[in-house]
C-alpha cells in the first residue's frame, strides 16, 4: 500500500452521518475503514459502497467493549500500518422527557459508556498509530447539547452530559497531544437520520460536508477547537 494514500476510520459507519462519511472520505480518495458493531450490517454497508469501486473495507467495533476496540486497533496495524484520520461518530440517544435525578441510572450510565467512554477507548487504542508517524486527523462528533451554556436549560440530560464530557476530552487531548495531530469536536447538527428523525432540517451529506474539512486541514489548522459548519463555537 502506497503512503501516499490516507487511511481513515469512521465509528459507527454502517447508517447515517456515519455511512454518509465513509463514503465522502473514499469519494476522496482516503482508504476508509467501516466500523460497526454490528456484523451483517457493517458487511452489507461495506459492500454497497465497494460496488460503487470505493476503497472501503470493514472492521467490526463495539465502541461500548474495549477489548472489541483493541482488536480492531490490532487488525488496523496489521492491515494498513497507519491510521490518517479518525472520526468517532458512533453514539446513542437514549433519553426520555424526564429530569436528569428522576430517570433510571442506567440511561446515563448507557449513554456516558458509548458517547463519552466509547471515543475515550478508540482514542487511546488508535493515537498510537498516528504517533508513531507524526500526523493525525481526530473528529468528534458532538452536539450544540454539549456546549456549558445548555446546562442551564433542562431535558436529554444524559446526552448533554456526555457530550459535555466528550468536548472536554476534545480540548485536553489536543493539549496533550505532540507532533502533527490534531483533535477537534464538530456539531453537525439537527440530521435527518435514525437518530434525529425523519423532521430534522438537514441531511447526512450535508452534515459529512461540515465535519470532512477537518479531515485534511494542515499543519497550520485549528486544534482543540468546536465546530458548526466551520465556524468555531464556544464551548
């Protein structure tokens, strides 16, 4: 395999934003490695977008089991030897219309174990990829929920938290980082996908747009730093 060529991983990119993504990023020449927890869907995704002749192959990751996340990061180095770019996209959305200290525990407890812990793990198995040449790319897949100033408003408190926590790590991992990496949290906002429903105003292709610039932005790009439609937003 050529160094030439970029290879790029997207989590949960059997559907949606996700899906949208891997597609994008092999319409652009990277080398995209599918990631989904799920077997028969990843394959069939994977598929889809090989018979269209894009470079796509598949890994299976469950971003809530970090022995899963090990292996893949073991079969991303035997396979290519390098990982370029890294988008955690993979995440859940399980509230209901209570008060953050009335729900069940397990909700937020199920939702910091994906959205927070799930990037958390595929950060620290992955990096080491992107150390070991210099040069990395990471995306976080956020939301305007994750902003300190919707903490004043009630409602999805499980999300928000995570996604609170989620913009933190952004932030302290690219202080810590060296070399030529960089790490970035993006909002793509309302999506029209299974998540945000069939109502949301914009689609997975449009939301791919907004998150892919910081994809192959230079030495020169922005690091540490939170994202809608490139214009950075307070945390």
């Amino acid at each position: 395999m050529s160094n030439d060529i970029k290879v790029a991983l997207v989590t949960g990119g059997n559907r949606g934003i996700g899906y949208e993504l891997v597609k994008q990023l092999a319409l652009d020449g990277f080398r995209v490695i599918l990631a989904s927890r799920d077997s028969e869907m990843g394959h069939k995704a994977t598929q889809k977008l090989k018979d269209s002749n894009l470079d796509v192959s598949f890994v299976v990751m469950n971003v809530d089991n970090q022995e899963s996340i090990h292996q893949a990061a073991i079969t991303v180095n035997e396979r290519f030897g390098k990982l370029d770019v890294l988008i955690n996209n993979a995440g859940v959305y399980l509230d209901e219309n209570q008060k953050l200290v009335a729900m069940d525990p397990s909700i937020l407890e199920r939702t910091m174990a994906t959205n927070f812990f799930g990037a958390y793990h595929v950060m620290r198995s992955f990096i080491p990829l992107m150390e070991k040449q210099g040069y990395g790319r990471i995306i976080n897949v956020s939301s305007e929920y994750g902003a300190m100033s919707e903490m004043q408003y009630q409602g999805v408190g499980s999300y928000k938290l995570s996604k609170l926590a989620l913009n933190g790590l952004t932030r302290l991992a690219a202080a810590e980082i060296q070399g030529d990496i960089k790490i970035n949290a993006v909002d793509p906002g309302w999506v029209s996908t299974d998540m945000g429903g069939p109502s949301a105003p914009r689609t997975p292709k449009q939301a791919a747009e907004s998150i892919l610039w910081l994809a192959t932005t230079g030495p020169e790009g922005p690091n540490g730093k939170f994202f809608r439609d490139r214009k950075q937003i307070d945390w």
